[in-house]
C-alpha cells in the first residue's frame, strides 16, 4: 500500500473514531431517570406473625378474622380480613395507615392496648404501649410503603442509660417496597447486634451521613430505623451516636405490626432519558455535573459526574433567575454575563464542595449534600429594599407531599411517596419562626408551587449564612435515606420553569474524563 493510500487510511480511522467518540459524549451527557427495584412481600409470614402476637392478649383475639373462606386474589381485602380490621383500629392514632403496600412496623402494642381497653381502661395513655416514646409525631403511608416519627423524653423509658443530651430524641422508621439503584461502594455494610440477633438475624448497624442506621429484611421488605447524631463526645445540644444505641434498639425491640394491606404487585423502574424542554433558551448556560471550583472539594478532591433527574420537579424557587454556585468559593457573578441580572449564568455544581458531612457520591468522602441557590442580584436601578430583595423571595414545595419538621427547626424536609417514587427533598436557611407561624410542621399537605417560605440566612441563629437557599435530595436504599446530587434535576426542573433548554459549557479534565466513559460504566457510577 502507498504512503498516500497508508496517510488517507489513517486520516479516516482517526475521523471515524472522533465521530465515534462524539456519539458516545453525546450519548453518555444525556439526563437519565433513576433505576428502581421494586421488592415483593411475604403476606402469609406477616399473617402468622400477627396471629402471634394477638394471641397473646385472649381477651381480645376474638375481634380478628385470619382465615377467609372466600377464594380472592391476594390483594383483596377479603383474603386478609385481619389486616383490614387491624387497619380500622390503628388508622385513628396513625392516619391512612392501610395505604401501605408493606407491613407496617411500629413501636405500638395493638394487642395490649385493646387489652387494656377490653379490662375497662378508657382511652389508655399511648406511651405505656409503645415502649414510652410519645404519641407519633409523623406517620405518613403511600403507594410506595411509610414513614414514621417517634420521640422520646429525656428522663423517659425505665432502664435506659442517663445521657448528656437534654432534648427528645428523635427515631425515625421506612419501609419501602421501592429501592434506588446506586453504585454504592460503601452500601451494605455495617456490624451485627448481638442483643437483636435472634429478632433481627439480619440486622447491620452503622454511622452513616450523620445518622446511626440500623437496617433489617422482614417479609421480603428493606426496613431501616436512623437516629440523627455525632460520633463523638456527648454534648448537651448535640447527641452522640453512643447515647443514642440503646434508645434504637429500645425501639427495635417494641416492633410490631401495626398495619398495612397488599396491593398490586409492584414492578422494577428502568432508567430512561429524562424529559427535557426541546426549544433552546436564549441565555441559560450550566457548567457540567460534577465541574465544581478547583480545588473546593475536601481534600482538593475533584467532583463526581451524576447524570441522573431523580424526580420530575418544579423548580424550588418561586421564579427566575437564580444562581445555582458556590457560597463559599469563587468570586460571586464570576462567569457569563446577561445584560440584565449579571452574573447569574453559568451555574456550577457545588455538591461535593469540603463540608464535614459523609456524602458517599464525593471523591473524598466528604461533601456538601445538595446545591445552593440564590435569587437573581437586583437590575440596575431597582429598589434593592423592595420586592427583589432576597429575603422576600418565595420558597416553593416542588411537588405534592407531606412535610417533615418539628418546632423550631430550621430545615424542612418534603416526602414524596407515589407509586412510582419514594424521595426527599430537604430545605435549609428559612425562618423556623417563620415556619412555625405558617404550619410548616410534621404532616402538613402542601401542593406544588405552594409557597413553603422565603429565602433566608439562618444555620442554627440568625445571620449564619449569606442569603440563600440549600437544596438537597435524599433517595431510599437498603441504607435508608441516601444524599444524592440534586445539581442534574435542578437543570432539568429550571429548564421546565423557564420554557427552554439550557447549554452546556466549559469543560475541566475531571468532568471530561467522566463523559469519556462508556455509557454503561457512567450509569453504574452516577446512580
């Protein structure tokens, strides 16, 4: 073959595989939708466990209906008639409680406390039957399984350990017959607990992402039980995960079934490209997932690429434009700028900036946990004091659910629970007087779009941070609930609010890496 035949050959090889590459760049930048295992439960188990424990009070087992002589599906009511009269007991103390396509789990000894009831008690104090922890402070059911609060006293429960901490401990349970897919190097782990194994055989304990987690399998189901806490000494205002052990475990040990019904069987969600607006913006430019500020992240770890839209969402400010970048890195309105709100595009990731929360999706382990966003700066001669000051900026929930927060705190987080999704989105920095004063408390129903705030400063006092909005996502696993980065569907949910799509630019060697790997390997890492 000739030098030139041997010269064009080459020129054409190195064209095809460029072309080759783009396709694969083009392919692997794509928005995708999460991957979601659906579980299926064992209703003939939860049958006999709760015949057990209602045999135990005889006074009372006459009220329940085990065995149907009708031939019924599975689901139907009438195959489960003990499940169904359960529901109606417990549904006043735990509303909706027979929307749960999953056994129910709680604190809360239904057998003895109508045993109680049955001896001639009126209204029996709920605390005596649940182990002494307080009338539940949230439980919301759904399509996709429950979610409950429970709090114990300081001073309360007879045997366990005095402790620093001097407020209610908080416990929270899931069970969810939806899991999130994740490439989850860290997902599994955990050590066994001796004085739980012949209840929970399966049980993992572990510290993880600020909760001391303890995760089991009953009736096919993942549960997990999570206590908020610090692994380190005990503090008055703060508690360490050691104080918190025996009051999970506490909990653990008063588990039983409380309610819940089959429903239709449940099927995996695969994941697909994400629906995006197809016109083009005129303005709104993004840097990639995972381009964070050099040498912003701990230990001047990079980012991680996460191509993934975990939910179809209405974008959580009110309107645009907004600034999604760093509050702590860079120089603020640094990048391109419009001719009216300077500074607001590009946006930048920001999820795995150096925070001391464990974010697992974060090269060093360590990360922010969601996004900041700021109101758009004032135009040009406009009354900074007036209607575009960032404080009277409207906060909205991005979609329909129930809220999770107490009195006073200064985050609110949303559930989502639909037959299709079981998420969180968590907000931080608003007014928790504020909150308070509008009912932004545990169980209140909000609407998406409905204004949940406003932009604010608060950490734990006031001023403790600049005027923003911190935005996170939080997805169920076999850990529990798992940070992930918000940055993908903040893109995908703007783009919706502001009718086009945005442009990608600029990209640094750690996001052009990641775009170079094959598309399989890219899902498995940003999942």
């Amino acid at each position: 073959m000739g030098t030139r035949a041997v010269s064009l050959l080459s020129h054409g090889l190195a064209a095809f595989c460029l072309l080759c590459a783009g396709i694969a760049g083009a392919s692997a930048s794509e928005f995708r939708t999460p991957s979601i295992s659906a579980v299926r439960v064992e209703w003939r188990a939860v049958l006999d466990q709760l015949r057990s424990e209602i045999s135990s009070q005889p006074a009372i087992a006459s009220r329940f209906t085990f065995a149907s002589r009708q031939r019924v599906p599975a689901r139907d009511p009438r195959a489960t008639p003990a499940l169904v009269q359960l529901n109606a007991i417990n549904s006043a103390m735990f509303a909706g409680i027979g929307r749960s396509p999953v056994p129910v789990l709680l604190p809360f000894d239904t057998a003895a406390y109508l045993g109680a009831e049955a001896g001639g008690a009126r209204q029996p104090a709920v605390s005596r039957y649940q182990a002494d922890f307080r009338p539940v402070d949230l439980f919301h059911a759904g399509p996709s399984g429950y979610d409950a609060v429970f709090s114990l006293d300081p001073g309360a429960g007879a045997g366990l350990p005095s402790r620093t901490f001097a407020r209610p401990v908080e416990v929270q349970i899931t069970g969810s017959i939806l899991i999130y897919d994740l490439a989850d190097p860290l997902g599994g782990k955990g050590e066994p607990v001796k004085s739980l194994a012949a209840q929970f055989p399966d049980m993992r304990r572990f510290i993880r992402e600020g909760y001391v987690r303890y995760a089991f399998t009953r009736f096919g189901v993942p549960y997990v039980v999570s206590i908020q806490c610090l692994d380190s000494a005990p503090r008055a205002r703060r508690l360490a995960c050691r104080e918190a052990y025996p009051i999970a475990e506490r909990f653990l040990k008063a588990l039983r079934i409380a309610g819940g019904q089959p429903a239709r069987p449940r099927f995996d969600i695969s994941s697909d490209v994400a629906e995006r607006p197809t016109a083009a913006s005129a303005d709104f430019t993004y840097r990639p997932s995972g381009d964070i500020v050099v040498n912003s992240g701990a230990r001047r770890r990079g980012g991680r690429t996460d191509l993934i839209a975990y939910s179809q969402i209405r974008f959580p400010l009110q309107k645009a434009p907004v600034l999604v970048s760093s509050q702590q890195f860079g120089k603020r309105g640094s990048g391109q700028r419009q001719s009216v709100y300077p500074g607001v595009y590009p946006w930048r990731d920001n999820f795995c900036e150096a925070r001391s929360f464990q974010v697992w999706q974060c090269a060093a382990g360590f990360g922010h946990q969601g996004q900041d966003i700021r109101p758009a700066p004032c135009p040009p001669n406009s009354n900074a004091e007036g209607s575009c000051h960032p404080r009277k900026q409207a906060v909205v929930a991005v979609r329909d659910g129930v809220v999770i927060r107490s009195p006073k705190q200064q985050a609110a987080t949303l559930q989502i629970n639909t037959r299709n999704e079981h998420i969180r989105f968590r907000y931080m920095h608003m007014n928790p007087s504020a909150m308070d004063a509008d009912g932004i408390l545990n169980g209140r129903r909000v609407a998406e779009g409905e204004k949940i705030g406003v932009v604010s400063n608060y950490l734990d006092f006031p001023n403790g941070t600049s005027y923003h909005l911190h935005f996170d996502v939080q997805v169920f696993t076999r850990d529990g609930w798992i940070w992930v980065n918000p940055y993908t569907t903040l893109i995908a949910s703007y783009e919706r609010l502001i009718h086009g799509r945005g442009r990608e630019i600029g990209t640094d060697p750690p996001a052009a890496v990641a775009h170079a790997l094959p598309e399989d390997v890219l899902l498995r890492v940003s999942r």
